[in-house]
C-alpha cells in the first residue's frame, strides 16, 4: 500500500480499450508584445537544448495505481463505504466494505495495476512560461465571449439596472489587463481583483436563471395536450416557449462562462483546488435545479436532438468542461503547438540566418 497512487476522484481515467487522442494546447504569439515573446521563446530555446540530451533528462518509474469507481468514490466521501484495514498493522488494503443492517460486510476488491510513469521534471520547467502564455490567452478569448453573451442578456432584461452585470464587466477588465501584464505580481493582483467581482457577479445571474426555470412551465408530452395550449395560449405558443428556452440557454452560457473564467484564473494563481471548488458550486448548482423541465421542449420539436445541450444531462456537460481544466492543471498534453513569426524565432535565437 506504501508504493500505491490513489485515483483521486477529480482525476480523468481513459476507458479500457479506447484509443487515446493526442491532446496539445495552442500558443500563438504573432500578434504578442516584444518582451514577453522573448521571454517565452528563451524558455522554447533551452527546450531544444534538453532536447539534445533527452535520454540523460527523462526517467521512467513503475508505480501501481489503485483505480476506485465513482460510486465507491461517493460512498467512501459520505461514510457508507469504507477500505478495509490489516488487523495486526492498521495498514489500508484494497478492499471495501459497507454496512448491511447492523452488520459489517465485505463489498468488492479494488483493482490494481501496474503503470510506466516518465518523470520529466528537467522538462516541465522550461514549459511554465508558455503553459501561463496559454492560460492568459483563454481568459482574453473567454472575456471576449463573456461580452458577447453579456450584450445578449442585457437585452433580454430591458428595463433591468446594470447592477446584475456591473460586477462582471469589472472583473473582465481586471483580467484582460492580467493577461497584458509582464510581471507576475501584477498580474496576481489584477487577478484576486477580479475573484470577488466574478463571484458576486455569477451569483446574480444565478439566481436570475434559476427563477426563470422556476416559472417555467412544462411542456405536455401528450400531443393532444400540446394541440389544446396551442389553441387556447395567447399567442404562438411553439415560439413562446422557444423563446423562453433561448432565455434561459443565454443565462446559463453567462453563468457558465463567469465560472469558466473563475477556473482558469485560478490556474493562473497555480491553485487547482480552488479550481476544482468552483466545479464543485456548479454541479450542486445544476443538481439544485429542475432541468427536467426545460428538457421537455423535446415534446415540441420530437425531429430535433437535443443531446448535446446542457440541460439534457448538465452532470456530464460540467463533467467534460471540468476534464478540460484539470487536464490543464496536470499539464497533461502531449505537446504545445507554438505559433511565431521567423522574426520573433530569429530574434529569440540571437542569429542572423537560420
């Protein structure tokens, strides 16, 4: 058990048989400033100079990983379930127990495999300065999104004060002068500016959203049912609730968005765990809320799919954004793709040809 790694439950695990896709994060500095060009490309060139010498950098190690199922995750975070332990040593084994009436009874072994680690921490240094690179970039891109959606909600609530947005705006601004930032203590300042804005800011429109799918009102499965309140709803009752679904998708992009920039910040500050939080507040978020409801524009549209959108299963569609982030927070890409112009690289290199 001393040589074991748990597999924590935040952690991706790949299904068994599945092909694995090459992941990479794109850096595209052709559009950056001078200085901190260089600074990332200095960090590329001694890149290359480890590169020369790869097999004196790089270790490989055999560990064994304890892989535990979700529903065991659960049951061991709320005390149904329990691992098991040696009698004589106390020590942890692989195998979980539960409670059954007034009895305590064994539930199932866990499995255990061995694995190749590679330690490459020669390597993961000299890549810091683009992964921040990286991570500035998808809060600029992100800041420019949350606007867009902004704009869209704002007039849907005509006649609304600015109150419920002024919090974001301010947190936007904060963060895109974070991302121009050259010096890392500015932008840890810019960035804990904007934290507090974007909480207060995301709690608003939460609960905006989560009364709007409050009065909501369901829509029949019945098409009987549906025939009769197209009759006596006043109005076009198909583009009525079409419309309030739209309402409710744009709340809920600039909910979901204020929380995206939330976790990449965070990353920003190297704190995954704080990360981690916010999906956590968002999966509570969208367990507290009927989405079954607004699922049932289905019954208006029966030859549309309706898959994909958040509200069809919003646990996997926090989980898939989560994966995302935590992937990031582990760095676990196989590779950055880094855009620059020959004279950015020529400069960076400090020759006349090349």
């Amino acid at each position: 058990m001393d040589e074991l790694i748990i597999k924590k439950q935040d952690e991706i695990s790949e299904a068994a048989g599945s092909e694995r896709q090459i992941k990479f994060v794109k850096l595209d500095l052709t559009e950056t400033d001078k200085a901190r060009v260089n600074s990332v490309l200095s960090e590329f060139v001694q890149c290359i100079q480890l590169g020369k010498n790869l097999k004196d950098t790089l270790v490989v190690e055999e560990k064994y990983i304890l892989d535990i199922p979700k529903y065991i995750q659960k049951g061991l975070k709320s005390g149904k379930y329990w691992l098991n332990k040696k009698v004589d040593s106390g020590k942890m084994l692989a195998s979980v127990s539960h409670k059954v009436g007034n009895r305590k009874e064994f539930l199932q072994n866990l499995t255990v495999k061995k694995e190749r680690f590679t330690n490459d921490n020669a390597l993961s240094g000299a890549s810091d300065g683009m992964y921040r690179m990286v991570m500035q970039q998808q809060i600029v891109a992100m800041a420019m999104e949350l606007q867009e959606v902004h704009n869209i909600v704002k007039k849907i609530e005509v006649g609304q004060t600015d109150d419920r947005f002024a919090e974001i705006d301010g947190a936007k601004l904060q963060l895109e002068l974070a991302s121009k930032a050259l010096k890392r203590e500015n932008q840890i300042a810019y960035i804990n500016g904007a934290m507090p804005l974007l909480t207060a800011g995301s709690e608003k429109i939460k609960k905006a959203l989560m009364r709007k799918i409050n009065e909501f009102e369901e829509i029949p499965a019945s098409k009987l049912q549906i025939y009769k309140k197209m009759f006596f709803s006043p109005g076009n009752y198909k583009n009525k609730k079409d419309n309030e679904v739209d309402n409710i998708n744009e709340y809920f992009c600039f909910f979901a968005m204020s929380q995206k920039l939330m976790a990449c910040a965070s990353l920003m500050l190297y704190e995954p765990e704080a990360m981690l939080e916010i999906f956590r507040h968002q999966e509570e978020f969208l367990d507290s809320m009927d989405a079954k409801k607004i699922r049932t524009i289905c019954n208006l549209h029966p030859e549309l799919d309706f898959s994909e959108e958040w509200y069809s299963d919003p646990s996997r569609f926090i989980e898939v954004i989560k994966n995302q982030y935590i992937e990031y927070a582990n760095k676990k890409y196989d590779y950055i793709s880094l855009e620059v112009t020959g004279n950015q690289l020529l400069e960076a290199l400090g020759y006349d040809k090349t």
